[in-house]
C-alpha cells in the first residue's frame, strides 16, 4: 500500500484504489464543529493497515462550514481474503485520532 502522484491516489498491489476529490461523511470533532463533516478529500498524507482496515490520513474541507485540515486515521477499506475492499462510499466514516 502506498500514496502515488502527489496524494492523488491510493494504491493497493499496484492498483489505484482510492482517488481525492471524493466527498466523505466523517466523524471528525476534531476537524470542525459539525455533527457529520462532509469533506472533500484533497491530499492523502499517508496510509496504513491496523488489523484487517485500510486506513488513510487526509488533508480536505467540510463543505457545510469550510474548515480545513489534516484527519486522523479514517477507514477507507478492508483486507478479505489478501484482497482490498473499498467501504461504500455513502458510510459514515469514524476518523481515529
């Protein structure tokens, strides 16, 4: 697993799994003040495994509010069976600290 072109992507085996500019639900208290933050993904910082989750550090905004920033850890897949699975983009996302 690695961060190509910039942070543009997310790669998993030398497959682009996961791109920016996709907009995530987030529970993110420590990104801004919304209940549910609706951020635009800008920038991936960096990636990760704990256990069987697939886990990314992203800079984006909250299109509710504006604020901006850099996440915790938030989910973006699993690991099944040695293969990566994306979660399905309308979940809300817990970012871990």
């Amino acid at each position: 697993m690695r961060v190509l072109d910039d942070g543009a992507w997310i790669s998993v085996n030398d497959s682009r799994e996961v791109r920016v500019s996709e907009l995530w639900r987030l529970d993110a208290p420590d990104l801004c003040e919304c209940a549910l933050a609706d951020l635009v993904v800008e920038n991936f910082q960096s990636v990760g495994v704990d256990g069987s989750t697939v886990e990314a550090r992203v800079y984006g905004q909250c299109i509710a509010c504006g604020a901006t920033g850099t996440t915790g850890w938030v989910p973006i897949g699993r690991v099944r069976g040695g293969e990566f699975a994306g979660l399905d983009r309308s979940a809300v996302r817990r970012v871990r600290r």
